[in-house]
C-alpha cells in the first residue's frame, strides 16, 4: 500500500463535491488527513467527514480538549481503547 496525506482544506472540498470517489480510492489506498497549518490554537478539525469518506488517519492535537476529541475518544471506544476500528468486510 501507498498513503496519500491531504490537507485539511482539500479533504473538506473532496468530501463535499466527490465523497463517492474519495470512499471508492480509499478502499485501496491509505489516506493521513491533516490540519491546516494555520491553526496556531491547537484546535482540531471535525474527523467525521474524512472518516466517513474512509480516511485511515486523521491528525488530531491531543492537548486539546473539544468536540472532535470526544468524538474520536468516542469512536475507538467501539474497540475497547485498542486504537483502532477493523475495516468492514
């Protein structure tokens, strides 16, 4: 396999105009999303979106403690704290 990284930006307007395509070329390919360089706050972007397009890794900052975190602290929960959620068959 290959990782792709794309920038927060760019996987904002992916996921808005082609999240079909994005889902289809995650199904083969590993995608690292991360945060806009700009962000001098450490605030985090919203993860949903680049999850639900099938992005495998989504940067967040951890010493920050807002939605996004709760929402990933959430979702990895499903797999009693490994880390990790297995791909769908």
């Amino acid at each position: 396999y290959e990782m792709s990284s794309f920038a927060e930006g760019k996987t904002k307007k992916i996921c808005d105009t082609q999240m079909s395509l994005f889902q289809r070329y995650n199904m083969n390919q590993l995608s690292r999303i991360y945060p806009f360089g700009g962000r001098i706050d450490s605030s985090n972007l919203d993860p949903c979106a680049a999850w639900s397009g099938g992005a495998q890794l989504v940067a967040l900052n951890f010493q920050t403690t807002d939605m996004p975190m709760h929402l990933n602290h959430g979702k990895f929960r499903e797999n009693r704290h490994f880390g990790y959620v297995l791909k769908p068959p």
